[in-house]
C-alpha cells in the first residue's frame, strides 16, 4: 500500500528470484488473482501448467494475497507514509459526500485549512491501518503466513542484514546467503539505486513508493502538518508510537498476536 516502501521491496524480491530462477519469472505490479489462485493446490491454471515463478505486487489485487505461497510486506513510520502521500496527491483527493463541491475546489479548500488538514491526516492514516489489517487478515484467514515485514528504516539502518532477510525468507540457501559479496552486489544494484534516485532540489518531494521527484504540494506544508496529525487520535498515536508495526495496529487487533 502507498507510502511503505512497497516498490523497493518489490525490487528487492525480484532481483533475489532473478538469481534463483532457472526456469523463468514472470513478474508484475499487477497480477491477476485469477492467475495467481489456480495454481494452488495442484488446480489446472495458468499458474499451475507453467515452470515460471510467479511475482506480484498485490497492491491493488489484494485477493491474490490469500493464495500466494510466500508473501512479504512493508511498512514505514506512519508519517513518513503520510507525508509522501500528502506530498504525491493522495490528500483531499475526494469531497464528503455531503458536500457538492468538485474535486478542485474541495482540494483547495482542504489544502489551506489547518483544521481539514488534521482531519485528512487522520482520516489517511486509519486507510492505512485498515490496508494493513486487511492484507494480514486476508492471509490469516486462509490459515497461511505472512513470511517477513520489512520496515523502510532497515534499509537505512543494516541494508545488507535487511536484503538478506528477505533472501531467506523467499527459500535463498543459507550457503548464499553468507555470501558478502554477493550481498554487496544485490544492495548496490537495488537499495543505492533506489536511493541514488531519490536525490532531489530542496524545492521539490520524492514519492517513497516510487522514488520518483515531484512538486511540492501547492498551499500546504506536508512536513509541518505531519508532525502533529495523531496527536488526538488514539489510534493513530498507538500506531505511529509502533512505528506504523502490526502489534500496534488496532484494527488488526489479536490477529497481531499470530505475527508477534
């Protein structure tokens, strides 16, 4: 979901099963779940008759989450992901229904009041806790795990620890894993990269998820208005005293205990 780092982790995942593929990948930002269903369970689908490893990123498919064979996801500080969400457009892109006002002008009138801002901060975080209940939710239901978690900061904090996590977690063999070199080769071809093409002018934003440089958005300093949105919300200040973590999420609620 938007703002988690989700596009690097995808990356990632995909360099690691480009090296470990001998019979082909097929990859996608978005994969049918159709395609993605069948082959569970010996059935006779597209994803069954191939030889292929298949990788999605299931942001907008959410339903192919619950017949992945391994599924990895991402999370970031909760204002991280609402200040890349505020800077790329995300904020006051819909009036309330009780309001018959279009787009453009409501985006107006939000982006220049504090008060809306605050509401719209907190309004996006809950989004966000449900995106996260729900991709969890949906592979606990279907009696499967979520294999790793990664959160942006690690990329930061042990890049090597943290692309060999998700190495391990996607079946790499130890013997590989160890090798330091090879690790060094997979961190310089994804996480500098990344954030090789992260460097901007200090007038413009980058959108985490995609890395790419944006405007900043008119009328409304994303940064400031950030800081303080979950200050009264009980929610979203457990949540972001979590960092953004499922055992803070309380929407998820217990289920967070299965991941602890």
């Amino acid at each position: 979901y938007h703002g988690t780092g989700s596009n690097l982790l995808f990356e990632i995942v995909r360099f690691w099963t480009l090296l470990a593929s001998d019979r082909g990948l097929v990859a996608s930002t978005s994969c049918s779940q159709k395609a993605v269903a069948e082959g569970r369970g010996g059935g006779k689908g597209v994803r069954a008759a191939s030889t292929c490893t298949f990788l999605c990123r299931d942001v907008a498919v959410k339903g192919a989450t619950q017949f992945a064979d391994i599924v990895l996801m991402s999370h970031a500080h909760p204002r991280d992901s609402l200040r890349s969400r505020c800077r790329s457009g995300h904020f006051c892109d819909q009036a309330p229904p009780t309001l018959n006002m279009s787009r453009t002008a409501w985006r107006t009138r939000c982006l220049s009041s504090p008060r809306i801002m605050k509401q719209e901060g907190v309004s996006q975080c809950h989004r966000l806790m449900s995106d996260q209940a729900d991709l969890y939710g949906r592979r606990l239901r279907a009696g499967l795990d979520v294999q790793l978690d990664v959160h942006f900061d690690d990329y930061r904090i042990d890049p090597h620890r943290t692309v060999r996590s998700i190495g391990a977690a996607l079946g790499i063999c130890p013997t590989v894993l160890e090798s330091r070199e090879l690790l060094v080769f997979v961190v310089d071809h994804t996480v500098r990269r990344y954030d090789q093409e992260r460097v901007q002018p200090e007038d413009q934003a980058v959108d985490s998820q995609t890395g790419k440089t944006l405007p900043l958005q008119p009328q409304a300093d994303c940064k400031r208005f950030v800081h303080n949105f979950a200050s009264d919300d009980t929610l979203c200040k457990v949540w972001t005293e979590g960092k953004g973590g499922p055992l803070a999420n309380a929407i998820l609620g217990a289920d967070a205990r299965h991941y602890s």
